[in-house]
C-alpha cells in the first residue's frame, strides 16, 4: 500500500470536501490526500478522487456568486466561504453574435475570464491551492508562473495570511511583472525559458529550505488543477444547465482543457446535465505549439519545443498533460491547431472590435484558432459554441501597440470637421 503515515501533517477528511483520495491518471493507484502528485509506482500524475453527495441543480443555483457554488464538487471544505480567499468565478459567458456573424457561426459564446479578480482564469485554480495549503499547514505558497499564475498567488497570499514567493522567466511583460510583485510577496526571476523555471522549482522542492512550501503548480498540483472545472460548471449552468457543442480552449500545460472536459463529464454523471456528445478543440500559439504539432502528425508523444511567441501565458515548450489533451481531443471529435503572432494580434483586435471584449494574447490564440478551424471546416458553423478568453488584454498591452489616438488636433470644432472626422 502506498499511503505512508509520514506526511508532514494529516489533515481530518472534511477539510477537503468530497474528495476521498488521490489516484494516479496511468496506473489507478490511490493514495490518501496529502502534498503529493507523482506515483510512487509509474510517476504518472495524481489526480482528485471523489464520492459526491447529493448535489442538484437547485443546491448549486442557491450557493455564492463565485466558485464556491460548487463546492460540493471541489476538493475544499463545506464552510469554504467563510475563508479567506479571492472567491474568483462566476464570470461571464458573452453572447458574441457580432463575432458568429463575422466567422459565419449561427450560436457563440466568450467566456470571458478577465473579469476574475487578478484578471485571469488563474485565480480559480489557485483558489483550490490556498485551500489545500491551509489543510497542509503551509507557510509559503510559491509558483512557477509565465506571468498570469504569480499575481493571482501574490494576491492569493495576501488576502489568506501566507508568505509568498513566485518564480518567473526572467523578461516577461512590465504589467505582468507589477501585478505579481505589488502585493508584497517575492518575485525571483530566473534567467531562462517556463521549463528553466520549473526544473528550479522542483530542485527547491526537494531541499529542506522547501518544506514548508506550497508549490502550487507542484506539490499542491492535483488540488490546484480541480480549479479548472468550475469553468465547465458555470459555462455548462450558464447555457441554461446545458453543455456546448463545441469548446475552444488554450493549451499551455494542457491542464485546463483536460479539467474542462473532466467537469463536463462529472455533470453529466450527476445527472446535472444531459448527456450528449461535445467536441474539445485546443489552441497553441505556432511559435509554441508541441501539442499542435502531434496532432498534425498524428503522435501521441509530445516533443519539447523552445518558445517564441508573444502569448506568453501559453507558452510551456514542454506541457505535461499534453498527451491527455490529444486524447481527449480525439475521443470528443474534436482537433488542436495552431495560429502564428500576427493572427493573434489580428485576433485580439476582431475580439475587441465585434464584441467590446479585450484579450490578453491567449485570448487572440483561442479567437485566431476559432476563426482558422471555422475555415478549415473542423467547427460546425450550426453548432452551439463557446470560446473561451482567459485573460486580460491590459497585461499584455505591447502586442497592440501600434494602437492609439486617431487624430491629435485642436481644441476647435473646424479643426475637428477639417481632419474629417465626422
Ligand atoms: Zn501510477
């Protein structure tokens, strides 16, 4: 049996809700809860197991306007809500008529995850990794983070009472860099790529100077990942309890797209929603795209690639849950494809032109691949879709800087009718 008695601290069962055990995504074998996330046995990931009390459409619809809706889904206790915590969530899902009619779709929906409280859909994942680190007895929460991920953990941190320390690629865009260090944690950066970052990661947490850390997207992961199912959850009850069509989501790890589809299925498995086929597709940016790019010929093993890509949040050359994407992608009938800097530039601009939406680059990735798939006939233009915006375009201003005023002129009317403005 692989539960040990040696964890750092064993927390009671109801701290964690619903969830039972950790089980290993290869090889099915279950640990008790605790700081882990590779198996001792085959080192595939960990992954929450749960036994779901009764939970309908109404328990849900009566719960906080935030993630903790569903908290009876989530591996966090049932008082959750008197906690702590960013409460991130519930954001929302935009009727884009004006874009389906530009791409000739009849139905599509943004999720619009900007509007989480550091403006990216990471405030939900690491909602769940501050609840574990509580359980835990943590006193640092850290990350490796390409920007998005390091502010919501400083806030995170600062609003439940721990340290923080965020490692990130040394680089990134100004706005993401004051967003992770104005509230008051450590911001390191490491000169080198995400991957750099991560390796380093996992060195510190092997060391004795670690062990009091809680590494979200490391040692916390497998809480931390369960995040990513409330966008299933609320698309799906924001739809009129219903699941669309067809999805478009970003790929950097591949981690949200594989919660995404597990949230869809555990809705489906609680009667909550009806059971029909929906088709997954995921996005890369070219300059990164490992995961297109086994798609394209038809591998499921994923070569690491060395990013260059403006969408920064999305660039992981070597994504550990790459191999489920393509899986998933391939059970649900749908596909991965890939768009280069200048479409997600050009794609950032129709988002924001058609519907008042401003996306950071991986928004101008899941747009330009919506648009690129459309074409390609991948997407069915009569089928209910939903794209989703992760973040917001306010961090990564430098990809429309040519963008500006249209006219400088004088204060005077003449002036005004003399530039042809009217
Ligand atoms: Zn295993």
């Amino acid at each position: 049996m692989a539960v040990t008695a040696t964890e750092p601290s064993t927390p009671t069962s109801a701290a964690f809700g619903p969830a039972v055990a950790l089980s290993c995504r290869e090889c099915g074998e279950r640990y008790d809860l605790g700081p882990r996330f590779a198996c001792e046995f085959c080192f595939g990931p960990l992954e929450v197991a749960y036994e779901f009390g009764d939970i309908t459409r109404e328990s849900i619809e009566r719960g906080p306007n935030n993630i903790w809706r569903y908290a009876g889904l989530l591996p966090v206790p049932a008082n959750v809500r008197e906690l702590p915590n960013m409460n991130p969530g519930l954001t929302p899902l935009v009727r884009a008529d004006r874009l389906a009619a530009e791409l000739g779709l009849r139905s599509l929906h943004v999720k619009d995850d900007s509007a989480n409280p550091t403006h990216s859909f990471k405030d939900r994942v690491v909602a769940m990794a501050v609840e574990a680190a509580r359980n835990f007895g943590f006193t640092t929460l850290s990350c490796s983070s390409t920007g998005n991920l390091a502010g919501a953990v400083g806030a995170a941190a600062a609003r439940a009472g721990f340290r923080s320390c965020v490692f990130i690629p040394a680089g990134l865009e100004e706005a993401k860099v004051v967003m992770a260090a104005v509230y008051g944690g450590r911001v390191v950066a490491i000169d080198g790529n995400y991957d750099d970052v991560n390796r380093f990661c996992s060195e510190l947490i092997g060391d004795p100077a670690g062990e009091d850390w809680g590494f979200v997207n490391v040692n916390l992961r497998p809480y931390y990942g369960e995040g990513s199912k409330t966008l299933a959850y609320e698309i799906a009850e924001q739809l009129g309890w219903r699941l669309p069509d067809q999805i478009v989501v970003p790929i950097a790890s591949g981690s949200q797209l594989t919660k995404i589809d597990k949230g869809f299925r555990e809705l489906i498995a609680l009667g909550l929603v009806e059971d029909r086929p929906y088709k997954v597709f995921g996005a890369q940016a070219t300059g990164c795209s490992p995961v297109a790019r086994a798609w394209e010929d038809g591998h499921d093993v994923i070569q690491p690639v060395k990013p260059d890509t403006i969408a920064k949040s999305l660039a992981i050359g070597n994504p550990a849950d790459g191999p489920y994407v393509l899986d998933i992608c391939r059970r649900t009938g749908g596909a991965v494809a890939h768009v280069d800097d200048d479409e997600i530039v050009d794609s950032i601009r129709l988002l924001a032109r058609t519907e008042g939406v401003f996306a950071e680059t991986a928004g101008g990735v899941t747009t330009g691949v919506l648009r690129k798939l459309v074409a390609q006939g991948d997407i069915d233009p009569d089928a209910e879709t939903v794209v989703l915006n992760t973040g917001d375009g306010l961090k990564t201003l430098n990809a429309v800087s040519g963008t500006g005023v249209t006219a400088t002129i004088p204060p005077s009317l003449r002036a005004f009718k003399e530039a042809g403005l009217l």
